[in-house]
C-alpha cells in the first residue's frame, strides 16, 4: 500500500466535520494518514451564536477561520473550499440565491470532485448519508455529488478532463446515531435540562439506521483534539446549543465513539469493525 493514507472528507459547511467524524479524523492524522477536507460553501448562512463574533457579511470569512482553526486541531493536511455560498435551511430565503449550493449544476459539482478524488487518491472519501443528518438541503446535495463523483473517479471514460482514473477503496458516511442523541437527551434531563428541542420523529423516519452501523470508532486520546476543534467553531456552538448542555468532561464521554456506515462496498454480512482502515488492501 502507499504511503500515506488518505481520507478525503467531502462536507457543505465549517463544522460538519466535528461531531460525526472528527475525533476519528484526528486519530487517523496523528497515525501518519493524509486528511483533506473539502467544503462547498463557507457557511455563510448559519448561526451567530454572539453579535461580537460576526455579522451576516462577515459570517463566510469568519467561519473560514473557525475551520481553519479547527483543521490544525484536527491535524488535517489540507482544506479546500469550493466557493458556493450556504444554501439555508430548507424553505428559507436563501434557497433562491443565485450563488446558493443547491442551485449549482450537478454537471458543474460533479467534475470538480472527481478532479480532487483524482488529484489526492484517497482510499477513503467520507460524506454525508442521504438525509444528510437533519435533512439540511445542502447535505443532501454533497451526499448525491460526492456519490457520484466516488463512482465516475474510477470510470477512465468519465470526465477525462479531470486526470487519470483513481477508484478510492471505500466510502463511508460518518453518523449521529438515534441512540447517541437519546443518552444526550436523558443525560440533560437528569441534570434539570430543557429538553423540548429533542424531537427525533424525523431522523427516525428518514435518517439512517441504527442498526446500519459498521464502524465503531473508539476515538480514546483524541477526544481531547476533537472538542479542542469543535471549540474552535464559536459562532456555531454558543450557550445556547444542545451541545453545551452538559459539562464538557460529560460531553466527552458520549462523544467518545463515532459511528459510520460503510457505503461501498456495500456490506454484505455483519462486517463490524472498530476502525475506517481496517481491511484495505495492499
């Protein structure tokens, strides 16, 4: 196998990559692994968790910087930012931006990625499940692109403009089980918490499954570099987030394990495994 590994991880927005993979990244980096993380947007249209941090002009330029702080924490190689803007939540005005995510051309998103599959020849490539975690519009975007873009890298007919063929080993989507939300949930309720905002119908429904889990990764000694980084991303997570409920020593612990779901190829029998690169071949 050459060296080194390499995961290339394909998010909408600064962030994405804390709660669902990032301890499990940070692991990987401090083994000796190559991490690239794409993003296709700055996040432009999220949260301002304090006035002081940003305002809605300077929210894309400042959660760069968060990412960017968060990246060094992490130990990840490089970042790469494709520039379309934050597409909102589902329903909102800034679904209709001309510049928004989710109004781009698969034919003009699909043939970047498979450019930068090409370029890095990662074994791995993580994205979103098809949900995209909460049903964000522009997670299910980068779900359907990167889908098809882990595909095409491989096919030496498609997008030959994009380099030489390169057909990453596996694809993974990181998880925020049903049942980690469930212990967050009861662990907040136990210490006199609100825990009205915990309304998980719809990650039921139409999330991925919590049976439908095949990597159990025991993050142990990088846990500390993943809160480190996910603090990094302070118009995101104020005082106000579900996240910053519990004591932090106690958000360590739940959030001790990640979770992911081996995409392709696609399991066929209980193919448990404790970490994303186990059983790649030489």
């Amino acid at each position: 196998m050459r060296e080194p590994i390499t995961i290339v991880g394909f998010f909408a927005h600064p962030d994405d990559e804390i709660l669902g993979p990032g301890g499990t990244l940070a692991q990987a980096a401090a083994g000796g692994a190559r991490v690239v993380l794409v993003y296709t947007t700055r996040g432009e249209a999220g949260e301002i968790a304090a006035p002081e941090l940003a305002t809605k002009e300077t929210l894309g330029q400042v959660r760069e910087a968060e990412m960017r702080c968060a990246a060094n924490a992490l130990g990840v190689s490089e970042l790469i930012f494709l520039g379309y803007r934050d597409s909102g939540m589902a329903g909102s005005a800034e679904n209709q931006h001309p510049q928004a995510y989710i109004n781009a051309p698969a034919g003009e998103v699909i043939p970047q990625l498979v450019t930068i599959i090409r370029q890095y020849q990662p074994q791995i490539v993580l994205t979103f499940e098809p949900f995209g975690g909460y049903g964000h519009p522009d997670h299910i975007a980068i779900h359907q692109h990167t889908v098809a873009a882990f595909h095409a890298a491989g096919d030496a007919t498609a997008y030959p403009a994009s380099g030489p063929a390169w057909q990453p080993q596996r694809l993974f989507y990181p998880l925020l089980p049903i049942f980690m939300f469930e212990a967050l949930r009861d662990r907040i309720a136990a210490h006199g918490g609100d825990v009205s905002s915990f309304k998980l119908d719809e990650r039921r429904e139409k999330g991925w499954p919590d049976d439908q889990i095949h990597v159990f990764s025991d993050i142990g000694d990088h846990v500390a570099a993943k809160f480190t980084a996910w603090n990094c991303h302070r118009t995101q997570f104020g005082p106000g987030s579900r996240f910053r409920a519990l004591p932090e020593v106690e958000m360590m612990q739940l959030l001790g394990r990640e979770y992911f779901a081996q995409a392709w190829p696609i399991p066929t029998y209980d193919q448990r495994k404790t970490s994303l690169l186990a059983d790649l071949s030489n």
